[in-house]
C-alpha cells in the first residue's frame, strides 16, 4: 500500500518544518515497496518564499492535488496568517475527517487549535508559543517538554528539527521500527532516540 502524504506550504512556512518531515518519509519510500508518495500543496498554484527566503514551487494546489493519506501541517511566522485564512482551516477540517494522520510540525499546532481539533488532546509546539498554544487550545493537554505527541489520528511535534523526530516516530508506527532506524541510518540522523509508543 502506497500513502500519499501531503504536505502543506504557506507563505513564510518554516522550511525544516517541512523538508524535514518531506525527506524523512521520502527517505523511507524510496524502495521498491514505495510506503509513500510525497507532495507539497498550496492555495494557489504559484512559487511559495518559506521564512528565509527560498523560493518553492508546490506541486499542487489544494483543489488538483491526489487525496491525501496523511497531511502534514508545518509551522513558520506564516502560520500566523493561516490562523485568519478560513479556506485554509476548513479546508483542513476536511481533511481531518478523511486522512489517516494529520501531522503537525512546529506553530501548526496552533493552526490545528484554531481549527478546533484539538479538544481533549495532548499537544506540543514551539517552546517559544507554549502560551499562545493554551490560549487558543484551553481544552487541550500542552506537553512542552516533548519533542512529539501521539493522539492516534493527529500526532504533533514541537519546533523546527522536532518535526523529522515526529516523521520517523509515525515510519516505525505504521512501517515497523526497523524501518524507522534503516531511513534515520540513511539520513545520518543520530539525533533520533526511536519510538515511545
């Protein structure tokens, strides 16, 4: 089985919040069973400048792209526009009620909140936006402290490189942790502790 995983670009995203997860299940989908498919989507068909200002042309838009299995929301300054963009949240409020995982990296926590996804989860973000975080999600557990959280269908993982911590705790989830640890061992990602299920 082949999951497409999407992941979703704005204007100012993050951009580890995104390559990272992106190469991680890109990494874990380059054989011959193909796990995965990954994609990047946008609003609009049109080159996206992430916070640094790498210009990133998305594959997709959010009206051609292939359903996803898995939709990945990162964070970045942008994430703060999408929290007043109501096609953006309903949109992802739609896709909520049909992905298999809804993933979110960073400040897209805060995306998920004010989409109201978040009510009686546990969650993480930012350290920085632990506060804006509980201010927009009052309902929700916040765990500053760790680097990802599992709620079964949305997991979520605190800033920036968190998110490729959080990718490849979902590859050892749905793919085993063998192949969790063969796609870190092809990254070079030391950093990774493996999976807490």
């Amino acid at each position: 089985m082949t999951r497409n995983v999407a992941i979703l670009l704005f204007e100012q995203v993050e951009l580890l919040d995104f390559t990272g997860p992106f190469d991680v299940f890109a990494v874990a989908g380059n054989n011959q069973d193909a796990p995965f498919q990954v994609y990047t989507i946008a609003e609009e068909a049109r080159p996206i400048i992430t916070r640094y200002g790498v210009s990133v042309n998305p594959a997709f838009t959010l009206e051609n792209c292939p359903a996803p299995d898995i939709l990945v929301v990162p964070g970045g300054n942008g994430a703060q526009a999408v929290l007043e963009n109501p096609r953006l949240l309903a949109w992802i409020r739609e896709q909520h009620e049909r992905v298999e995982l809804l993933l979110s990296v960073c400040t897209g926590a805060l995306v998920l909140a004010k989409a109201g996804l978040l009510k009686g989860l546990s969650a993480t973000t930012h350290h920085s936006l632990i506060d804006k975080l509980r201010e927009l999600a009052p309902e929700t557990t916040i765990f500053p402290e760790k680097r990802y959280v599992d709620n079964g269908k949305i997991v979520l993982s605190a800033g920036v490189s968190a998110g490729i911590d959080m990718a490849l705790y979902v590859v050892a989830r749905l793919l085993g942790e063998e192949k969790a640890r063969e796609t870190a061992r092809r990254m070079q990602y030391d950093h990774w502790q493996g999976p807490i299920f």
